[in-house]
C-alpha cells in the first residue's frame, strides 16, 4: 500500500511527498484493530480527488442552496483551507457558496480579484459564477472589465456574458453603456454580441 501511494505521488510536488513521509508513523501502530481500520480508510482514496471532498464540496454546496447563513465563517475556513492546499474545485465551490450567503469577505475578495490580474482558473470561475448571487453595483463594472481584455479565454467570455445576463441591471447607467464598447471588440464572436445585446 505504501509502495502504490508512494507510485501515485511520484510526480507530486515535493511538498505533497514530504506531507506523505510524515505520515508513514500512521502505518506503524500496534493494535491489530487500528491497523485494519486505517488500512480500510486508505483504501477507499482516491489520489487525484479523494471521495470525502467530493462530500465536503456537496455538503457546502447545499449550504448555499437552502441559505444556511450560519455556516459562513465554517465556509470561509474551508476556502482558506483549500487554498493553501491548493484543492481548485472545493475553492470554487466555496466560492460560489460564500456568494449566495452574501458574505462580505467573499464580495471584497470579489473585487480585488476581478479587477486585478488573474492566474488561477478556478477562483476566476468562482468569482465569476459567485457574482450572480451578488447585487449588479457591486461586480459589473469588474465584470464588464474582464470582457474587454482581448486574450481573455472564449469559455470565460460565455461565462461572464451568463453572469451578466442574470443580473437585474435596472438603475445601472454607467457601466452598462460600457457594454457598447465591448461590442466593437475584435476577440468577441457575432454570437457573444447577440447575447451582449440581448
């Protein structure tokens, strides 16, 4: 078992293999029972995503669902958690989360990330996808931003049009017009400007 884990994290970085090395005293207990019980556990993981994050990453998303507000500062945790081990998809999802709770934290967080140069795929997608659930003032002009950056990725562009789109804009003039000037923009498609139209 030691030697399969060992295998899997052959291309891991050199922190990920350290972390490992540190728990091999876990495979040295003495009770019977113990051993068989971890042995169990280990088992069942998957290294590329280990199936008690994919429950974790369910359970936050149904916090968003029903709006369980008070289960924000346990989201957060879990955001800065996956971030330092850097788990994209349970970052993403926290973010998504976080914004339909209407955390604040999340919504400053939001506007920094949206206005400044961009790296990571999946806090752009949360961010993006999060921004639906937050009040229009607060991230169109980020948003509106974004579109007008010509290398931006054509997945990102459909994403950000779909935020837009289900926002309420009523009472918005300013960025809005902004969408005028996204439509003249070379990388955007015919289909995307009918949609930006719309």
């Amino acid at each position: 078992l030691i030697s399969s884990i060992r295998e899997s994290l052959k291309n891991a970085p050199e922190e990920d293999k350290n972390k490992f090395e540190a728990c091999i005293p876990l495979f040295t207990m003495d009770s019977r029972k113990d051993v068989l019980t971890l042995l169990n556990i280990l088992s069942s993981i998957n290294t590329n995503r280990p199936y008690l994050l994919r429950r974790l990453n369910r359970l936050i998303r149904i916090a968003g669902h029903i709006k369980i507000r008070t289960s924000i500062k346990k989201i957060l945790d879990i955001f800065n958690f996956a971030g330092g081990e850097r788990i994209g998809f349970l970052e993403e999802t926290s973010i998504v989360t976080l914004s339909q709770l209407l955390s604040r934290t999340i919504i400053e967080k939001a506007r920094t990330f949206l206005s400044s140069s961009f790296k990571n795929s999946y806090l752009l997608n949360g961010y993006i996808r999060g921004s639906r659930f937050i009040p229009p003032k607060y991230l169109i002009s980020p948003l509106l931003h974004l579109l007008i950056i010509p290398g931006i990725n054509k997945d990102t562009v459909e994403l950000i049009i779909d935020a837009i789109s289900s926002m309420d804009l009523k009472g918005i003039k300013g960025p809005v017009l902004n969408l005028i000037k996204i439509l003249e923009a070379g990388h955007i498609t015919d289909e995307q400007r009918f949609k930006i139209a719309d």
